[in-house]
C-alpha cells in the first residue's frame, strides 16, 4: 500500500484507500432493495429535464458493465476512458472504481435539476440523453476500473492548533480517528479503511479522489443544503463536517488525493511470479 506525498511515493503504516470493484455478475437484485428512494422533484422543470429521474431508478436491475463499457465513450473526453480524468484532472473528478448505485443516482439528480452545483452544467446535458438502466450501466462498468491516485500536499503548516504537522497528516488523523470531543466519526467507519466506500448504502469510493472536488463537497455538506427532500446520506454528512475548518477541510481532501493500494493492480499471476523469483534467490549465507 502506498500513499504519495509531494515528495514521491513513500509507504504508510496501516491501510489505505484503495480502488477496489466487485463483480458484476450478480444476478438482477429486487428493484425495492437495491435502488434509492424517490426523490422530492423540482417544482418546475426546464425544457430536457425529467423530474422523475431520480424515482425511476426503482425500476432498473443490475448494471451491465459490458453496456456500460459501449456507452462510456461520450465520458471518455472529460473522465477518461477509464474514469481517471488524465485529461484535465483539475476541472474533472475521477470516477473510477466508484459504485454503480452512486454513479446511477448522480446521474439521474443530474438530469431530474436536483444537482447544479461543481461542473453541473456541463454534466446535465449528458444526463438527460440517458434512461435510467443506462446510467446503471454506466455505473456497473466504472466501478470496475481501477482508480488512480494524485499527490497529497506535504506542506508544513506553521501557526495554529495544527502548526508543526504537515497539511495531509490533519486529514489522516480525521480519516483514521475522527474527533471524539466534537463528536466527529472517523471517516472509516462508513467508507472504509481502504476507502472504497459501501456500495450498499451507496457510501461513495473517496480513495485518490482530486482534492478540490473533495473540498468542493465537504463545504457543501458542512452548508447543510441538500435540494434532495429527507436526504438521509446528505443530512449524515452535514452532521460529520459542520464543526470542521477550512484547514481541516483541505487537510482531508488532499489526504484524500494521495491515497491508493497499489495492491489491486497486481493480477494472480504477477503475485505467483513475485513468489517464485523470491523463492529462488540466492539465500544470505548463515555464515
């Protein structure tokens, strides 16, 4: 496992957040269980826009990813092929390896004008051509690619509480410990010590995320708005950052960025060849 810092790769002690998908060969699933509760629609909708997007994922079964791999070239521009978002990383979240659920319902709040902030305007347009087994499919084939990583900030921070420490060590101590004295969960508890999020209750993939979208999300949760009526996942959300600051914020955006487990890339058979190249070097002489 490896965490890059600002001056190169450097191994951590403990977890860290990797890409990890799993399989998309599970049968269809019961629309009840698996797709998220309707959403309030927008009192008036403008022309494109469909207000019953988001409930209409009810209706939808498992994501193909082989569909999704067939759709995904009209995301290729500005995510990447992949999800990785190499093309312009500063203006594009990486969406690789994150769960088909979460991409399906970012998808449809998109196209339903439930979702408008970030980059909204330049996603709605893409939403709206899509039916809602098409944004399951494109969620089923993004989460099975491997997310990559960027470079966490090694800053050292000189005045305040946190002076001495380093801008992404406030973000890993939050991660790892939470604050109990401000009643702060460690963000582990629901994505994960890999960071690889609950597909189940839809807990997104944050691992190797770009720190300004992160930042860019965790001010809007510490604002406490969702456009989303019982939103029970935002309101979670509100609750763990309205007592966060600025620099806390950043500290866990860029902690964020530079987290991956390299471990995943390996297939079966290179970790059967690492084995055997180890097995057969010469052993130190006991002597």
């Amino acid at each position: 496992m490896r965490h890059i810092r600002a001056y190169g790769l450097v191994g951590l002690a403990g977890l860290a957040i990797a890409a990890v998908a799993y399989a998309q060969s599970a049968p269809p699933a019961t629309p009840a269980t698996e797709a998220p509760a309707a959403a309030a629609a927008p009192a008036a909708s403008t022309p494109g826009q469909d207000p019953n997007a988001y409930a209409e994922l009810a209706k939808t079964h498992w994501g193909d990813a082989k569909a999704g791999a067939a759709k995904a070239g009209a995301c290729a521009a500005c995510h990447g092929l992949d999800g990785n978002a190499t093309a312009n990383p500063a203006l594009y979240p990486r969406i690789a390896g994150q769960g088909e659920l979460f991409v399906a319902k970012q998808l449809a709040l998109f196209k339903a004008g439930l979702r408008t902030d970030g980059n909204a305007a330049l996603m709605i347009p893409y939403a709206q051509a899509l039916s809602p087994q098409d944004m399951r499919d494109l969620g089923a084939y993004f989460q099975t690619q491997h997310s990559g990583a960027g470079i966490a900030d090694d800053t050292a921070i000189t005045s305040g509480p946190y002076e001495g420490k380093k801008l992404y060590q406030v973000g890993e101590k939050l991660y790892r410990q939470g604050d109990s004295s401000r009643g702060i969960v460690a963000c582990t508890a629901c994505h994960g010590p890999d960071g690889t999020g609950n597909p189940g209750p839809a807990y997104p993939h944050i691992g190797g995320q770009q720190s300004w979208y992160v930042e860019m999300r965790l001010n809007a949760y510490r604002g406490g708005q969702s456009a989303l009526k019982d939103d029970k996942l935002f309101g979670l959300m509100a609750l763990e950052t309205k007592n966060l600051s600025d620099e806390e914020i950043k500290g866990l955006s860029t902690y964020l960025q530079g987290l991956h487990n390299r471990a995943d890339q390996a297939s079966p058979a290179d970790v059967a060849a690492a084995k055997a190249a180890a097995a057969a070097a010469p052993q130190p002489s006991k002597n």
